[in-house]
C-alpha cells in the first residue's frame, strides 16, 4: 500500500492536501459494541496498510480518568468541555486507562453532547491529516462510520452475540489474575451495551453503507483476514 499520491489528493483551499481517494477520505471506520474484536481488527489493519490508527474510546477514558484524577464534577458537562478541548492529544493515553473506576467515567463523559463535539474535533483533525504523514488512518469506536468520519472509505461494523464476547473478556481477566465470575462478565456487558445504543447523542449503530462483519463463530485470525479483505479490496493494498 502507498501513501495517497498528489493525484488522488483533495487540496484544501489552505493548499493542504487531505488524504482523499475518489472523494471519500481514506480511513477505514470501525465500529460496534464492546469485546466485539474491533480494537484487535483495527490495530492490525493500520498495521498492515501503514495507516494510523486512533482507539477513540481512548480519548473518552484519557477524559474521565483526568477528569477524576482532578476532582471535577462528573455532572459539570461545561466543565468537561472545555477540559476536552484544552487537553493536548498525547494526555489522553495513560496507563490507568482499563480501570475500572476510569471506564465508569468515561462512559458518564461519553454521553454528553458537548464534550462528543469537543473530541470529535480532534478524531477529524485526526483522519484529515493523519500523524507522521500517514497515508490513511484507521479509527475505532462507536459512532465513527455514522458522525464522526461519514465519508470514510470503508465502514465496518464488527459484531459478535453476547455470549461470544462475554466469554472473550471473561478469558482476558482470567489471564489479567483478575477474580471476576463469568455471569458478573456477561451482566456488566449487557449493561454496557445498553447505554450505548439507547444513548440520545451518537448511539451505538451501524452506518447505512457500513459492512457487517459478525465474529461470533471466528477466531481473531479469521476476523482479520475477514477485514484485510474488504480493505484490500477498497484501497487496492
Ligand atoms: O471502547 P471503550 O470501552 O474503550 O470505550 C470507553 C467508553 O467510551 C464507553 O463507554 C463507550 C464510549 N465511547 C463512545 O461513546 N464513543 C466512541 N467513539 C468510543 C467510545
């Protein structure tokens, strides 16, 4: 895969140009719900095509963590916003980001309107000029192929049935040394799940033009080759 040459480059009136290929920017939009396989799927493809690659819902626990680590009000959505739009990209990622207490909060961010359209800022920001002059980026999240990158050259919209991915991030605490019981897994997944469909402001759901790909039955292996192929097949990698 080569970087976007100048002919199939949009310029900007600015002169810049924006990694474009027939009119639609080339990021490749993965969404769908938690443990699907998505981060996995996303990771590699960015990998492998030399894109970059953006874990959104990153920037959505770098938020509640600083947010938490500062002693702000989880309510103040005004408060949020402007810690959102005031925080350099690279403070987003810490190492605290997979506890517990930091994805309780990024979850209460995360449904504030306000503060989405504060971070949906920098993922375009993002996408449009991809980091160390990428020629593409790869994005993951929830409402990535539906508000955040809409002209994205290729949406995917993973899956997998509940059980599937209570079982996967059961085995992943297991191998962590973490004591949690299965049933408590699959409960807190489905209370997940919930709020993030039934959210007012970009809920969990698939983009019109986005690409089902279930992973119920596959293997990681197989749900990359899956989503290798599809790209392939869109940026001609
Ligand atoms: O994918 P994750 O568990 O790291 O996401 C953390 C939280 O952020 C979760 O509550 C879903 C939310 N999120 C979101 O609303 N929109 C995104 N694009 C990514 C994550």
């Amino acid at each position: 895969m080569t970087d976007a040459s100048p002919s199939s480059a949009d310029t900007t009136p600015t002169g810049q140009n924006k990694p474009r290929q027939d009119g639609k920017l080339r990021a490749i939009a993965i969404d769908g719900p938690v443990a699907s396989g998505k981060g996995t799927i996303g990771r590699r493809l960015a990998q492998q095509l030399g894109f970059s690659y953006l874990d959104t819902g990153s920037l959505y626990r770098g938020l509640g963590a600083i947010a938490l680590e500062q002693g702000l009000d989880l309510d103040d959505e005004d408060a949020l916003t402007d810690l959102a739009r005031t925080t350099s990209p690279e403070a987003f990622q810490r190492d605290d980001l997979r506890k517990e207490a930091v994805g309780e909060a990024a979850s209460i961010v995360a449904a504030m309107a306000k503060v989405r359209g504060a971070l949906a800022d920098l993922q375009r920001r993002f996408a449009e000029q991809p980091p160390q002059g990428k020629g593409g980026v790869v994005l993951d999240g929830r409402d990535i192929g539906t508000v955040i990158l809409p002209d994205a050259a290729l949406k995917l919209f993973v899956t997998a049935n509940e059980e599937a991915r209570a079982k996967r991030r059961f085995l992943e605490l297991q191998k962590r040394g973490d004591s949690a019981t299965y049933a408590r897994v699959l409960s807190d997944l489905q209370a997940r799940d919930e709020r993030d469909r039934s959210r007012t402001t970009a809920p969990l759901k698939p983009a019109d033009d986005a690409i089902l790909l279930d992973t119920s039955e596959m293997d990681a292996e197989q749900a990359f080759e899956r989503a290798f192929d599809l790209a392939s097949q869109t940026f001609g990698a």
